[in-house]
C-alpha cells in the first residue's frame, strides 16, 4: 500500500478514536452527574482503555508520518502535557475526586485541556493562533 494512503488511515483512525474519547468522555461525565450505575459497568470501565491505546498508537504512528515528534516539536510537547492533564483531570472526574465538586471542576477543566489539544492539532502552535 502506498505511504500516502497509509498515512490518510492512520490520521482517519487517530480522529474517529478522538471523537469517540470525546464523546465516550462527555457520556461518563453525565452518568458521573446523575450518579449512575453505569458508570461503573464493566463495557464502560474497559472499552474506553481499548480506544485509548488505539489512539495513542494512532498518535504515534501520524507523527512518525509527518516527521514531527513531541519534546522535538513544540505542538506536539504541548499536545502531549495537554493530554496528560486530560487524562489527571478526566480520573480525578470520573474516578478519584473526593467530593461532587472536585468532580465537576476537575470535569470542566479536562474538557478544557482536551479543547486546547484539538487547538493546537489545528493551528499546529502551542499557543493556539
Ligand atoms: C487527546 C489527544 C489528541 C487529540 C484531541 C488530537 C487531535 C488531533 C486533531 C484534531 C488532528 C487534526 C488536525 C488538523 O489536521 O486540522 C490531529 C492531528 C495530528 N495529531 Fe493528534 N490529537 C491527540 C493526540 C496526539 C498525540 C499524543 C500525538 C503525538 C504523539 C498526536 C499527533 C498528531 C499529528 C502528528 C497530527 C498531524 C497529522 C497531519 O499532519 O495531518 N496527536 N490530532
């Protein structure tokens, strides 16, 4: 298969498995809202894992595609602390924050990092302009 194709399957999988962490994300954070069982069901404790590491092999191979690696270019270093404090902020949401509002903020605050990091994958700048 020619690199070109590859390279266009590779980026496809990498943004449907953002948009469905995304998605999957939000889902939680109104079961996490409502205090629903389901939040704790095994399907939804495992499946988002699945996507994740597909994503990040996703993440990975892209960038090896473009050439551009995090810690050597600055969007990339900014997408990857971006989606390390999605991911501290999403556990502390759905999993480790202690009380309602802990959860909600911390909740906020990850839709905000993931935010950011779809930004700067945009305008490919850390600064996001
Ligand atoms: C929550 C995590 C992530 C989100 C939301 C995200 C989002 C996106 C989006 C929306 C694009 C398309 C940008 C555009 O063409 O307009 C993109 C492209 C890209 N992403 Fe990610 N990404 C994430 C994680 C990562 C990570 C961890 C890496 C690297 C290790 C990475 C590497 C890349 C590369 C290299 C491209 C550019 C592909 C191109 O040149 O067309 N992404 N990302």
């Amino acid at each position: 298969m020619p690199d070109a194709q590859l390279f266009i399957i590779v980026r496809t999988v990498h943004l449907i498995t953002i948009t469905v962490t995304i998605c999957g994300f939000v889902l939680r954070g109104i079961w996490m809202l409502k205090g629903s069982p389901l939040l704790k069901a095994l399907p939804v404790r495992i499946l988002p894992h699945v996507n994740d590491t597909i994503l990040l092999i996703s993440a990975v191979w892209t960038a090896t595609f473009v050439e551009q690696y995090p810690l050597v270019n600055g969007w990339l270093t900014a997408k990857m602390l971006g989606l390390l404090a999605y991911i501290v902020l999403g556990a502390i949401a759905l999993s480790y924050g202690r009380t309602r509002q802990i959860r909600i903020r911390a909740f906020v605050g990850a839709l905000l990092c993931f935010s950011y990091v779809v930004l700067v994958a945009a305008t490919r700048n850390p600064l996001v302009i």
